[in-house]
C-alpha cells in the first residue's frame, strides 16, 4: 500500500471526535464522524447535510471519495446520496456528508457516529482526440443496461 500525508484541520479544538481513521490495517477507507450539536433524526425519504467538522488538504493529483458505509446501507437505509461524493484537490471547505434515508424507519444520527467513509485515490486527466470512428471493435458494442445479463 502507498502512503501520502494529508494535512487536516479540526474546526473546533474542542472537538472530542478522533482523526478519521482506518478500522482495519487492510481498510480502503477512513471512517468519517458526525461532527454535529445536535441530534438530526431522518424519516423515511429525507436527506440532510452532515457536519464532519474537518477541512483537508488534498495533494495535487489526488480527490477524496465519499461514500456509504455498509453496515448503515444494509440494517437502517442510510446511504450516501451522491455516492461518490468527489472532493477535489483544491477544496478548502468543511466535509460534509450528504445522506439520505431509503429505508423503511426514522434514523437518528448523534455525535461521534461513524457516518460515512472517505477513500483519498489518485486522479487522471485525459486529453480528448475527437475522431470518426474507433479502431477497435468489441463484443458488446454499444449493448448496454442488462445486456450482460441480470
């Protein structure tokens, strides 16, 4: 695994909450905390912006991904609404979490809950070549949606 060193900055020092972190040593992503004052209780069908109360460095050809923890997707509903979120290189801003509740019950988020996780990956930008046509021919071709099978 390759290692880089991302600067961060706790909005409040007096935050109790620890640095995100990886629960596992083989871990793809950091577990990202409800930084909020206040619990926020989601009904069925209803979204809200979460407080991590962290800003963050990225380095120059790097992003941050935001996305779903599982356990919160499979037991209540609660997902990540623009799963990935992109957070880019040159955003300064506060993280916040975008979720929303597909499940069946009200869910109540509280301080300190793990409620999100983030994966920093490497970005390539591409150089567009417009042209009329492609060299290569595939199989599928442009069969798309289930034409794999389902």
């Amino acid at each position: 695994m390759n290692n880089i060193k991302i600067n961060i900055i706790k909005l409040n020092s007096n935050c109790t909450l620890p640095l995100p972190s990886y629960a596992t040593s083989y871990s793809a992503g950091v577990d990202l905390y409800a930084a909020i004052n206040h619990p926020v209780t989601l009904i069925p069908g209803q979204r809200a912006c979460i407080s991590t109360g962290i800003v963050i460095e990225i380095p120059s050809g790097y992003e941050a991904q935001i996305r779903p923890r599982s356990g919160l997707s499979l037991k209540f509903g609660i997902t990540v609404l623009n799963s990935p979120g992109t957070i880019d290189a040159d955003y300064r801003g506060e993280i916040m979490v975008l979720l929303i509740n597909l499940g069946d019950s009200s869910y109540t988020i509280n301080y300190g809950d793990k409620i999100a996780q983030m994966v920093i990956s490497p970005v390539m930008h591409v150089t567009w070549e417009q042209v009329d046509s492609f060299n290569s021919n595939t199989t599928r071709g442009s069969n798309g949606f289930g034409s794999t099978g389902i």
